[in-house]
C-alpha cells in the first residue's frame, strides 16, 4: 500500500482529528452567527446622521491643524501644547485621518474595516487546530506503539517521519483553505444582505491576500512544531506542556520580571512579538526606558518588520524539526 495513502487514512480516521475539525466548524459558525445577529442595513436617518458627524470631525480637524502649524511657527515646543511634532499628523486632507461615514455607523458589519480581525481570529483558530491536530497524529503513535509497528513493514525511518510530516501538512492546507473560503465568503455575504462592504480598493484586497498568505504560512508552521515537539517528547502532552510553559513561564512570567528590573525593550524577546509582526506586516512598540533621561523630545517607539519576523520563525521551526528528526533516527523505539 502507498504510504501516503495509508497515512492519510490513519489521519482521517483518527477520532481526535474528527472532533477537532467539528470544533473548528463550531467556532466559526458561532463567530458568523453572532456578526450576523449584530449587524442591520443602515437607514437612510443612519447615514444622514453619520455623514453630519464626519463633517464635523472634519472641522474639528482643520482647526486643530491650523492651531498646530501656528504653535510651532510661534517656537512652542513639544509636550507645551496638546499636538503632535509632524503637525500633517493633523491634516484631514491626509489619506486616512478622516473618519469615513462606516465609522459613525453602530451595529453594522462594513467588510473593509472589520474583517481583518475576524481574519486574525480565523489564522488563530487554524494554527491552534494544525497545532494539536500535530501533535497527537505522531504522540499517539509513539505511544501506543503504532510507529514500531508502521517501522516492521516500512523499515526507513526518515521516509517514515518525513511521510507523516508531509501527509500532516497536506492535511492541513486541504482543511484550511476550504474553510478559510467559505468562512472569509460567509462575512462578504453578510456584507452585502446585512451590512456594508465599505470601499475595499485593490489595496485593500492586496493587503488583505497577503494577510491570509502570511497566516497560513504560520498555520503550517504550527503544525511543524507541535509535530516536531511531541516526536522529541514521544508523546502529545510534551507538546501541550511546552506550550503551556512557554506561555506561562516565558511570556507571561518573564514579562513580570523584565518590568520589574527595567529591561529596555522586553518585547523583542518575546516569540509572539515575532509572530505578531509577521502576521501583520509590521509590530510596533512602546519602549519606557528609553526616554526616562532625556527632557526633550524622544521617539521611544520601535519597530519589528515582518522580516524579523519570518527569520525568527523559519528558525525556530527548521530547529525544532531538525531536532526531531535527528533523535528520532537515533532513538530506540522499543
């Protein structure tokens, strides 16, 4: 029998893949249910209404543009009024600054400002399903003696491991992309019957495809690194307890002391800052040490490129797949 066959069908029979993919379904129908529930098409008194409060945001914005360029023709300096240093942060003729007509509108569901959210949710959700679906295809094996037994009839062990690595990730792809097109359809749909679909420009749409593109790279890395964590544990709670300690110990904990010591830029030690500005292109960030010496104006921000994060990515899979494969060559299964 072809072993990516047989593979496939050990993966789809598997009871815990079957629940998984049912809880999968459930969120996003929830999540597609409740926008649904919340959203209506705005009335005509709706829109007026909205219209009325842009123009007067749009007011309210040049007299805070004019008073800006006056302050600083005047010498005043930063932190002695309420504007900014660039005052074309002001300008309400920059793209923008000015708040369209969707932003007044409550309890409606416009597609181009809130589905890039919704989109993170469904990133989320896949990469958690690819994560434990992984780890358990290859940690029940080990287990329950399964690879012992598949190692009998097919005595490679590197084609073996490479085999259900590949079948899991093929797996994976065949669900998310399905899933990701009927979820993303369902709320376009929602748009257009409930809701609005906003002006989504072919910025928009270029943006929002490298998004999901980004998003399903990080969906098969995290179904690599639950695969490869529970190969080196020999079982699927190595890969659960690695990840509940790194959350709790690392993240979370170490945050605490890093605040507590004074550590210039905590976040760019943290996995999820990477992961972060992968998924969104770029991650900005706050860093209060920076300026606690310094009396005049200081930029404490800094900036984590979505490059950064792929290198930090790519590393941290590739070292946990090499890592599994070679132990997994030199273990003894018995």
């Amino acid at each position: 029998m072809n072993l990516v066959r047989a593979e496939l069908e050990r993966l789809a029979a598997r009871r815990f893949v079957q629940l998984m993919v049912v809880l999968l379904i459930a969120a996003f129908g929830i999540t597609i249910a409740t926008t649904l529930a919340s959203s209506h098409q705005p009335t005509r008194a709706e829109l007026v209404r909205a219209e009325e409060q842009v123009a007067q945001t749009r007011l309210e914005m040049e007299r805070s543009y004019r008073d800006c360029l006056a302050s600083r023709r005047a010498g005043t300096m930063v932190g002695q009024d309420p504007y900014p240093l660039v005052c074309t942060d002001l300008n309400p003729d920059r793209p923008g600054n000015v708040p369209t007509i969707e932003a007044f509108l409550y309890q409606v569901f416009v597609f181009d400002q809130q589905i890039r959210p919704l989109l993170y949710f469904l990133i989320a959700f896949l990469a958690l399903f690819a994560f434990l679906v992984g780890a358990s295809y290859i940690g029940a094996d080990l287990t329950s003696g399964g690879m012992t037994n598949l190692l009998l009839w097919r005595p490679q062990r590197m084609t073996v491991l490479g085999t259900k690595l590949g079948t899991l990730l093929g797996a994976v792809l065949a669900v998310s992309l399905p899933s990701s097109l009927l979820y993303l359809g369902s709320f376009w749909l929602i748009a257009r019957v409930g809701g609005l679909t906003g002006d989504p420009t072919a910025a928009f749409w270029n943006e929002l495809s490298l998004t999901y593109l980004r998003g399903l790279v990080l969906v098969l890395a995290a179904g690599a690194l639950g695969f490869s964590v529970a190969t080196l544990g020999r079982h699927t709670a190595a890969a659960l307890g690695t990840l509940a300690a790194y959350a709790v110990l690392w993240e979370l904990g170490a945050r605490i002391v890093f605040e507590i010591i004074e550590v210039a830029r905590p976040d760019q030690w943290m996995l999820s800052s990477y992961l972060g500005a992968w998924l969104a292109g770029r991650a900005e960030f706050w860093d209060k040490q920076a300026c606690q010496a310094v009396l005049s104006f200081c930029e404490a921000r800094y900036v984590i490129t979505w490059r950064a994060g792929l290198v930090v990515l790519a590393l941290v899979v590739a070292g946990a797949v090499a890592a599994s494969f070679t132990a997994f060559r030199r273990r003894d299964l018995a």
